[in-house]
C-alpha cells in the first residue's frame, strides 16, 4: 500500500503540473501507472489540476475496475494497448498541448530532426491519423508507431507520451510542446532550418550510448 499511496501522490503531482504548464484544460487528459500487478488511472470527468488521491481508480489488465471510485479515464483502451505493445513502458500520459494540437489541426507534421534535444530526448514525432475519442479506434490509430516511439502526436487529439515512470512520461510531454513553441516562433520569423542528416547521425549515436550506458 505504500508503493500505491507513493504513486498517487505522484500522479497528483504530475496533474497540476500538468494544469499549470497548459498542457490540459478543463476535465481534459489522462495519466497511468503501472502498480505491482494491476494499473492506477485518473478517474474519468475531473480537472486533473485538483485531482485528490482518493478519486484515483485501480484497474486490472483488462481495464475492469477493482479499486476505488467513479469511471476510470474513458481513454483506458489506449492506456491499455499501449502497456501491451511496450512491456518496458510504465507510465502513460495523454494531453492537449495547444501548440502541438493546432500544428495536426493546420496539418503541419512536427516528424523533421530540428532541435538536438528533441532527437536526444524523443527522436521523430510522428503523427497519428485522427480517430474518434473515447472509441476503439484511437489505440487502433497508435498501432505501428508507439512500439518505435516515446511520444506520438494523435490528430486533432493532442499527444501522448510513455516513460519509465510518470516524471519521465511527464517530461516528455513538456518537451513536446516546448518544441512546438520553438517551431513555431521560428516560422513567424521566417523559417525552419533542418538539422544537418551528419549531426542527426551524431546525436543518434549519443542518444544509443547514452541508453546503453544506463543499462
């Protein structure tokens, strides 16, 4: 129970961090961790910005409710398939970045090496194709993209990220959207300039040593 309480908390956190960078608004977004043999989600119709410990729901690998109350996030298939592709994955978190969004509404892909601690941190950020929310199309929309990367871009839908646990999840949905932000500052200025394919090259090469040296 400690471990469960420990993680709550933290997923608190994560939800007014959320809130406060902008990231979600209103009952938007969801978060989950895994835990021991089951899963702790965010309860589905609250502000993530004032989530309590006590309304964070436990659900077994199926999804079904086995803890807590209210509905689990109505997001829950996508958290689920997610968890099945990835087995290394413990965390998943899905927002609304404004920035990230309107570049898939405006139908600009943000999938270009441009910034050298996005390739670091994230790689390419593909875009999925749009999906209904809430629906069995959305985890079926990440199907071949989230097995090879941390963090997907659903249209229309916002983004959702993965980590070894939520602050790295966290993290990396931050650095979406500041990226986002930076890109697009830069095309008001006038344009975009590719990172060069050598340093790509390099910083891929830092990025695989740097996973491997973590081992």
């Amino acid at each position: 129970m400690e471990r469960e309480q420990a993680l709550k908390q933290e997923m608190v956190m994560i939800g007014r961090m959320m809130h406060q960078k902008n990231l979600i608004a209103g009952c938007d977004g969801n978060i989950s961790v895994k835990c021991d043999d089951y899963l702790l989600t965010t309860p589905s119709g609250v502000n993530k910005g004032f989530l309590r410990t006590d309304q964070i729901i436990g659900v077994d690998w199926e999804g079904r409710h086995i803890r807590g109350e209210g509905h689990p996030t109505s997001e829950m298939a996508m958290h689920l398939a997610v968890y099945r592709l990835r087995s290394e994955v413990n965390a998943v978190i899905h927002a609304h970045p404004p920035l990230v969004t309107a570049f898939s509404v405006a139908g600009i892909s943000l999938e270009e090496f441009i910034l050298p601690e996005v390739v670091m941190s994230l790689g390419l950020v593909p875009t999925a194709a749009y999906a209904t929310p809430c629906t069995p199309e959305v985890p079926k929309s990440i199907q071949g993209l989230i097995e090879r990367y941390d963090a997907l871009i659903l249209e229309r839908h916002g983004a959702v990220t993965v980590g070894q646990d939520l602050v790295d999840a966290y993290n990396k949905m931050e650095k979406l959207e500041h990226s986002a932000l930076v890109i697009f500052t830069a095309l008001q200025l006038g344009r975009v300039r590719l990172l060069p394919p050598r340093e790509v090259e390099k910083l891929i090469q830092l990025k695989h040593l740097k996973t491997l040296t973590s081992c």
